[in-house]
C-alpha cells in the first residue's frame, strides 16, 4: 500500500499539483516506506526466502528512491511505474510468506 500512496503523490506532482500538502504526504510516505523496510529486514520470523525478497525490494527501492526524494527534478514516469509496481508485487509475496510463518506457528 505504501508503495502505492507514495507512487500517487510523485505522479501528482508530476501532474501539476505543487502544492505543500502533495509533497509533504510524499515525504512522510517515503520516509514510513524506509522505516518499515528496514524494519522488516531485522525480524526474528525471517525466513532465508523472506530476506531475500527483502532485499530485492531494497535494490528496486534504489532505483526510484532519488525519483521520489527529488521530486522536482521531475524523472522517468515508466521507470517510476515499473518499478512501484514491482516493489507492490514484492511486499504482497512477502506479506504472504509472513502469513505462513505466522500460521504454522513458527513465529515463537
């Protein structure tokens, strides 16, 4: 979902709506996205497949981050969508696996 609000926001910028609030949603988007990644990255439950979907996220994450924190700048629309979509994709497969830690118990 994070990945969705924060793709939202950059494209409506992109769109024309410069306004304080659309960036200041964007920021707190993207700084929640960064949090909760590396969160997740720490957990106990993580099993090798999860940390390496994890960290496909990471280096997907890389390459539209400098779009996203450089707003303004403008950047690649279709690399932008790709990508948060590719990101969105991952973190459903991820939430799955979490799903399937959980309910065979093995999260302690």
């Amino acid at each position: 979902m994070l990945t969705q609000r924060i793709a939202k926001y950059y494209i409506a910028y992109q769109a024309g709506f410069h306004d304080s609030n659309t960036l200041k949603q964007l920021e707190t988007a993207v700084e929640l996205f960064q949090k909760t990644h590396q969160r997740l990255l720490t957990e106990k439950i993580n099993t090798p497949e999860i940390v390496k979907e994890l960290k496909r996220v990471g280096k997907l994450w890389k390459v539209v981050e400098r779009f996203y924190l450089n707003v303004k700048e403008g950047g690649l629309p279709r690399i932008v969508f790709v990508t948060a979509d590719s990101i969105m994709n991952s973190m459903d497969k991820v939430t799955r696996m979490y799903a399937k830690e959980v309910s065979t118990g093995k999260s302690g």
